[in-house]
C-alpha cells in the first residue's frame, strides 16, 4: 500500500485519511472514497457490506471505472435492492469506490455500549493494588533484594538472624508475647548472679524429672545457659510470636507454647532418661510458635544477608516454609548429634515442640478464623 492512489473519475492522487480502526482515500473535488473491503466490514453492519462482495464473486454486475489501486476494471454492483445507486468493486484488490454521497446509505455498526463507571471505592483499591505492585518491583528481585527500612532489622540480619519483610498487620498488641519475653529475660537475667547454682538446681534433669512435684518443666523454661542463648530466644518468640498470638489469640497462643515445651522436655528425657545433666531454655516452645507461623503463613518473605568478611553483601528473600524446611533438616542432623553424644543443643527438645505447633495448626488454622468471623 506504498503506491498512490488515483481518482478513477479525475485521475488525481488521492488523500490518505487515518482513522482509529482504519485508513481510506478521497478526493474532495468530486466526493469520491476509496475503501479497502475489510475497514467497511468493522465500520458498516454486514447486511451492508455482504451482499457487496457476493454479487463481486459471482460476477453480477457490469464492468466500470478501474480500480483506484490496480487499475483492474471494477464491476458495478448495486449498493441494495430496489435503488439505482451503483458502486464500483474490485475484485483483484478488495477495493470499494464510492461517489459522492453513497457511502452514506450504509448502516453503521452500533456503537459498544459504554463500560458502567467505577465505583469510587473499586478505583482507589485497584490503584493501592498498583502501587504496592510497584513497590514491591522496587525492592528487587528474591536473590538480589533492597535491605530493610528499620535499623533494628539491618543489625539483627548483619547478627545472622532472619528477618520479615512483608508481616501480616498487626490487628491488637502482642501483650502475651511481650510479657513472656519479659518474664524469661527477667528470669534469666537473675540466674546470671549464680547460673551454675540456680541451674543445677531450677533446671530439668532427666533422671529426676519429677523434682519439685515437676516444677522444674516449668522453670527449666525461663532459664537460660548464657546471654547469647537467652537473646537467641527471645528474639525468635518476638518476631514470630507476635504474628501467631495475632492469629490464635493469647490463650491458645499459651496452650501452644505451653504444650510444646512440655512435650520437648519429653522428647528431651527420651532421648537419655538417665542424664544427670540439667536442660533449661525456651527453645521447645519456640519451636512450636516457629512451625505455626510457617504453615500459617508460608508465603511470608524472610530476609537473609549473605556476607563475606566485610565487603561482600547480598540480601535474600526466602518464603517462610523454605526456610522451615530447612530448619528441619538442620534438626534432623543436630538430633542425630544429640544422641551419638556429639553436642550439647537439644535438637530433640525443638523436634518435639515442631510436633506440637505442627498438630495445633491442623486443629486451629481454620477454626479460629471462623470463630473471629462470627463473633462480628
């Protein structure tokens, strides 16, 4: 279509004319249009246009002018039944000449019927959608990620611990998580006046398990072996503590963290019933907070940095049920350790405490939400 066009009544180049769906040719002298088959098809209803190229095919009609395009001679059709208008078809190009004023007998396709406006309230919805869209493009990509906007989350992760990047919102204040926090850092803390003595004593033996009536289930769990076990601790009831109490609310929150400890004590004993070696720590009951919230909430991104030495840094996003995944294997083989009498960290105790958080989110996953729901 680089050629141009002719007039086939005044033999003058003709106009290109750009329309939304398509192009034609004119010539303002004599009125003329010169219109390719399928442009007539999207503008004009097809009992227009149809019976046009049918009468073309089967040869109706008397030879005309040539073709404004190929200069074949076209064949005059008349435009409908029972009037004396002609129009010239090319057969060879699929070009349609229209004299002045013929092209207006055609029947134009409706309109499409306008979409109905959108509420208001869909519209800023759709445009929060994109803007949060945008701004999770901007972080970057899962291998290669922006860091944190809050310092703490920076130090915590430069310390090797994960970190969230998109928590669910917080509904109501943790305040079992903070006073649990509280109550074990106090504990702790004071057993670092005496930790030899107040341990031997408040700690978890398993060849004297029941002493104190089985007190000792329960201080054992707000002890700890050192500073950097006792900050360990509490930073992962924290983090994820606060998203499960959220979820489960505080007394399931405490039932859960409760029977897990107990049940990793057990699993502790049973693995040396007669170890005189006492056991103190919350990682039992943090570890069934950990698998709650990552079966809970297995899409939530964690946040790693990868470093080596001091200038090499990369961040990672990893969805939370990866990263249980791997905890798991990782407790898998300190279990293994545990009882070849290998090391000292209590991978038994976490295994135990996974069982737990594990049989609770089969039981609440759903019914604390429909709960929720029917109360509004």
């Amino acid at each position: 279509m680089g050629t141009e066009l002719f007039c086939p009544r005044c033999n003058l180049p003709l106009k290109q004319v750009r329309m939304s769906n398509g192009v034609f040719w004119k010539w303002d002298t004599c009125g003329g249009r010169a219109v390719g088959l399928e442009l007539l098809r999207r503008t004009f209803t097809p009992e227009s246009i149809n019976p046009l190229w049918l009468h073309a095919i089967s040869g109706e009609g008397k030879t005309g002018c040539r073709c404004p395009s190929c200069a074949h001679p076209v064949i005059e059709i008349e435009l409908s039944e029972g009037t004396a208008l002609d129009v010239d078809v090319c057969r060879l190009c699929h070009f349609v000449w229209f004299d002045m004023h013929e092209v207006e007998t055609l029947i134009p396709r409706p309109l499409p019927a306008a979409a109905p406006e959108m509420p208001q309230a869909a519209r800023e919805a759709i445009a929060m959608l994109k803007v949060e869209e945008l701004a999770e493009q901007a972080r970057g990509t899962d291998s290669d990620s922006a860091p944190p906007d809050e310092r703490w989350k920076q130090i915590a992760a430069f310390l090797g611990m994960p970190i969230e990047f998109d928590a669910a919102p917080q509904e109501r204040r943790s305040w079992a998580t903070w006073m649990l926090c509280l109550l074990i850092i106090g504990a702790s803390t004071f057993a670092f006046t005496q930790l030899h003595e107040i341990v031997s004593r408040f700690g978890l033996i398993p060849a004297q398990a029941m002493r104190f009536g089985g007190l000792t289930f329960l201080t054992s769990f707000f002890l700890h072996a050192g500073v950097l076990h006792l900050l360990g601790n509490i930073y992962f009831l924290f983090v994820f503590g606060n998203d499960v109490e959220n979820f489960l609310r505080p007394l399931r929150y405490f039932t859960l963290v409760a029977l897990a400890a107990f049940i990793g004590d057990l699993a502790h004993i049973a693995a040396d019933p007669s170890s005189q070696i006492p056991c103190v720590g919350a990682s039992g009951g943090i570890a069934g907070v950990i698998t709650f919230y990552a079966l809970n909430f297995p899409e939530v991104k964690l946040g790693f940095l990868l470093r080596y030495r001091w200038w090499w840094f990369r961040w990672i996003r990893l969805p939370a049920w990866f990263v249980f995944v791997l905890w798991i294997l990782f407790q898998a083989v300190g279990a293994w350790e545990q009882v070849a009498g290998i090391s000292a960290v209590s991978s038994l105790a976490h295994i135990g405490g996974a069982v737990v958080g594990f049989v609770a989110w089969l039981l609440w996953r759903k019914t604390t939400r429909a709960t929720e729901v029917s109360r509004r």
